[in-house]
C-alpha cells in the first residue's frame, strides 16, 4: 500500500529499486517527491540525482548512471521515466532497450543508489520477463484510485499532527471530491487554519470547503429527487450566476443520474460497493453516496429523469430553445 511505502522513505528506509505504476499521478509524483526530500540532502541534488525519459534513451545509459558512484554524499538517485517495454502499448519512440541488462542489474543491484521507475500506464505486461523480475525485486507502488478506507487513511496521513474528526473527513470528501490535488490544497488551507488549535472538525470543514461544480449539481439533483424544488432552483441560480455553462450543468446532472441508475441495478444484482466501482470505473466513494441515495428511488423513476434530461440536451444544442430556460422548465418538469 502506497501509505506504508511513504512511511518507510519518511523513516529512511530506502528500497534499491521502486516501481511506481498506474494513472494516478499525483501518487507517483507525491512518491517521487517524498524520495528526492529523504533520500538527498539539498546540496547534493546537482550531484547526485539524475532522471532519464526511457522514451529517449536506453535504459543500459541510465544505469550506467546509476551504477556511478556518489560524489559528496551516501547515495544517488536516478529517476527512469516512461518505461514502455514494460506494457504492450505501442510508442513512437524508436529507442532500443537492452533489457537483459536491467534484469541483470535486479539480481544485483548497487548498494550506494535508488532506481525509481516510473510507469504512468494502465496496465504493465505481465508476460514479460522483465515485468516479472521487477514485481517479484522493486518495492511496488500501485498509483491508483484509492479505496474509501485508503482515502480516509491519505487524509490523515495528510494533516499530519493534526487531527481531524472522522465526521469532518467524510464531510470534506463530499464537499470537495476525490481528486487528490484539489484535496490537498483544500487540507492545506484547513492545516493553515488550525495552526493553534491542530484540530480540524466538520464545523471548519463546512465553513472553509468550497463545493466543487459536480457537489453542487449532485446536491441539485438529490433536491430534485427529493421535490424540494424551491432549493433546486436556488442552486441552479448560483450556478447560473457563476456563469456555469448550461450544457455542462446538464451533463454532469445526466451524469449523476445514469449513475445512480447503474448504481442501482448492480446492487440489486448482488455487486458489492467495490466490485460496482470497479465495473463503473469510478471511486468507490461517488459509489458510497449514490447507494446512500438510489434505496429512495425506483428504476423507473430515474429513467423518466434520464429521458427528460436528454430531451432537454437535445433542445439546447439544436437551438430549440434558451438554454437556462430549458434547465428551469426542466426541474419543473421533473417535479
């Protein structure tokens, strides 16, 4: 688990070799990060540090860099970016790559480096030799989606010494989503917030979080489901006035919608939240609250919505009508 690997470089508790693989990025850029912070001291950055784009130059170059030892210092650190031999995804790049000479080094490696690979793909191959040899020798650092108990776990491991109320985690998370970039600027205002206190509650959390568009429009919706029309309206108006466009308000609620509508029919085939994420591709915890929310609701009520909501899509890019007007006479509608 990526929090454990994070705790070890904290300590100095250096692996030879680290492959960081998956979509995520700020997971692996965090990584990265957190190595150049523990593993050098800042002088020796010009020295001992170096990183390589594998998509411009062979790997047997980079290691020989590797393989270097440190001036001034204990340790180098080389960075190989881009390791396309590792996945079957075709590349433009016309590198060619000794990797019998990577395998080598992995039986082997020097005592005075730290290798990070990184691999910003979907998936690796796993038929490949050196795939194998790499998941069976480097610390692994899977950067993916984060479940909801390893979500709550990056937050407080996140604040730090600070401490947040579970209440106030699971507030923050609907208020300002799962991308882990805006929630760290959203916990690095709170963190700044808190300075005397090193407490940060669900009162702070809803005075300081800003919602993110996709919260407000699926408050939007869960009002319009709800029939608390007078709110609903409210909200679109705000949205509407922060020069939100139409078309993109309609889009995400169509959004939120088919989602819980899947949600929905998964759950009722026996999936659980994980699997149902997995199938949807989205987070587990968008999954979380859809299901808080679809027990209300039958099917056949969010496919009258689905249908209302592309009718209305049609009208406003064929130019049948005013666009705000539409989503107006559409919350009537539904009503």
């Amino acid at each position: 688990m990526v929090l454990d690997v994070w705790k070890s470089i904290k300590k100095g508790q250096f692996a030879p070799v680290y492959l960081l693989y998956g979509t995520e990025a700020y997971l692996i850029n965090e990584t990265k990060q957190l190595l150049i912070e523990n593993a050098l001291h800042e002088d020796e950055l010009d020295f001992n540090f170096s990183q390589f784009d594998l998509e411009e130059t062979p790997v047997e170059t980079a290691l020989e860099d590797v393989e270097t030892l440190p001036f001034i210092g204990e340790r180098r650190l080389v960075f190989m970016q881009n390791p396309f031999f590792l996945t079957a995804e075709k590349t433009k790049s016309r590198v060619e790559h000794n990797v019998k000479r990577l395998e080598a080094y992995l039986a082997d490696p020097v005592p005075y480096s730290i290798v990070v690979l990184t691999a910003p793909y979907e998936k690796l191959d796993e038929r490949k030799k050196i795939t194998k040899e790499l998941k069976r020798k480097a610390v692994l650092v899977e950067a993916k989606k984060l479940g909801d108990h390893e979500l709550k776990g990056w937050v407080r491991e996140r604040v730090g010494s600070v401490r947040i109320d579970e209440q106030a985690t699971e507030l923050l998370l609907e208020l300002a989503g799962t991308n882990l970039m805006m929630l760290t600027n959203e916990l690095d205002k709170l963190v700044l917030y808190v300075e005397d206190e090193q407490h940060i509650t669900a009162e702070i959390v809803e005075k300081l979080v800003a919602k993110s568009l996709e919260q407000n429009i699926f408050t939007l919706v869960d009002h319009v489901l709800q029939r608390k029309m007078k709110s609903a309206m409210t909200i679109l108006h705000d949205l509407l006035r922060q020069n939100e466009e139409p078309i993109k308000i309609l889009s995400v609620m169509a959004g939120q919608v088919r989602l819980m509508y899947q949600v929905k029919e998964l759950s009722r085939q026996g999936y659980s939240q994980q699997k149902i994420a997995g199938q949807l591709k989205v987070h587990p915890f968008r999954v979380k609250l859809a299901l808080e929310k679809t027990g209300k609701f039958q099917e056949r009520e969010l496919l009258s919505i689905m249908n209302d909501l592309a009718e209305a899509d049609y009208k406003m890019k064929t130019g049948q009508a005013d666009k705000a007007i539409t989503l107006e006479l559409l919350l009537l509608k539904i009503r």
